[in-house]
C-alpha cells in the first residue's frame, strides 16, 4: 500500500495474506485508495485487486448456519480472522450466503467485514 496513487509515492505497507477484503474509497486513473478492516487507509495498483468478494470474521466465534435463521442448524463455527468468500448478499437484508473452505452457509452481515451495510453482492 503506497502513500499516493503512483509508484513515486512510499510504501507504507505491504500485505502478507492474500485476498483480504478491503473497501474501495476513491480511485484515480489506475490506482485505488482502499480502507482495510483496521481502518487503514492507502493506495494500491487496480492489479493487485480482483474482483473476488471476500470476507473476513471479526469480534468473537461465529456461527455458521445452513439457513438465514437464528435457529437454524449449525454448518461450523468460525473464529474471528477466519477468510471466507461471499456468494450472495441481498441489500438490505441481515444475512449473506457465504463460503469457508467446504462449508456453505449463512452468516450474519454484522459479524464480519466484506460487505457494506446496504451494499448488494452477487
């Protein structure tokens, strides 16, 4: 992650998980500025992202569950740091469809970082 959008600018940071989700603040030409689940700020070439919607688990142990429902079967439980892919976010709605590894299920909007409040995700 560099200071500004060009290779003039510093590196501030540099990432050593791939695929972590980020959100995208600004862009200019070929360069984004992202905002990270710590609430880092910083500017990254458009190659180094993909289109891949991913998540990431925070606060404490979630709950997977097989249906959008508080009482639904659990599918596994995900530690807080755990990256998983989002499949389906409807707007608007509490509960996103989400994959960890094998594991499909559904999870909670609020329980992890990946998805806006209000923002679709197909």
């Amino acid at each position: 992650m560099r200071a500004g959008p060009g290779t003039r600018y510093p590196i501030e940071w540099t990432y050593q998980r791939r695929e972590l989700p980020v959100e995208i603040i600004r862009e200019f030409e070929l360069w984004r500025r992202i905002r990270d689940m710590e609430g880092t700020e910083g500017w990254v070439h458009q190659s180094n992202l993909t289109g891949r919607r991913t998540f990431v688990v925070t606060g404490e142990e979630r709950v997977l569950r097989r249906r959008p429902e508080e009482n639904a079967n659990v599918v596994a439980r995900l530690k807080p740091g755990v990256l998983g892919r989002i499949r389906l976010c409807e707007a608007g709605q509490a509960w996103c469809e989400v994959q960890v590894g094998e594991h499909r299920g559904w999870l909670k909007r609020a329980e992890f970082f990946g998805a806006m409040p209000g923002e679709e995700v197909k």
